[in-house]
C-alpha cells in the first residue's frame, strides 16, 4: 500500500518532486508562488515553535504555515 507524502512531512535537507494538491482553494495560492507539479521542492528548516517551514521552490525560499505544506503532495 502506497502511502501520500505531502510536504509537511519532510525532514530538512530533503528534496522531493510536486505531485498534486489535496486542497483546490489553497492550491491556487500554492500555484501563484511557484509550487507547480513537478517541480522540485526543497525542505530547509521548521521554525523554533514547529510552524511555519521553509521551503525552497522555482528559485525562492518560502515560508508556509504546517496547514498549507499538508496539502501540497509529495512523491516518494
């Protein structure tokens, strides 16, 4: 049984590739920023208190709080 990653659950140092979205509303914030499927996705650190993460995509670091990396999916 395959499980679903999402970005959430990487560990920092981490790369993955975009697969999809679990949210069509959030999604189209994430699509706006540059998370666009297939694109690789860089896990850098989470903040002191566990949220929010930073994240580098298309060239940019990112910060997204933890409820917002959950919905961007992830390949294994």
């Amino acid at each position: 049984m395959k499980t679903t990653k999402s970005v959430a659950d990487m560990i920092p140092g981490e790369t993955a590739v975009i697969s999809g979205f679990t949210d069509e509303e959030i999604s189209i914030k994430l699509l706006e920023m540059g998370f666009l499927p297939g694109t690789a996705v860089r896990f850098n650190f989470t903040a002191p208190l566990g949220d929010p993460v930073c994240v580098s995509v298309s060239g940019f670091d990112l910060s997204l709080r933890i409820s917002e990396a959950s919905t961007i999916t992830i390949l294994n």
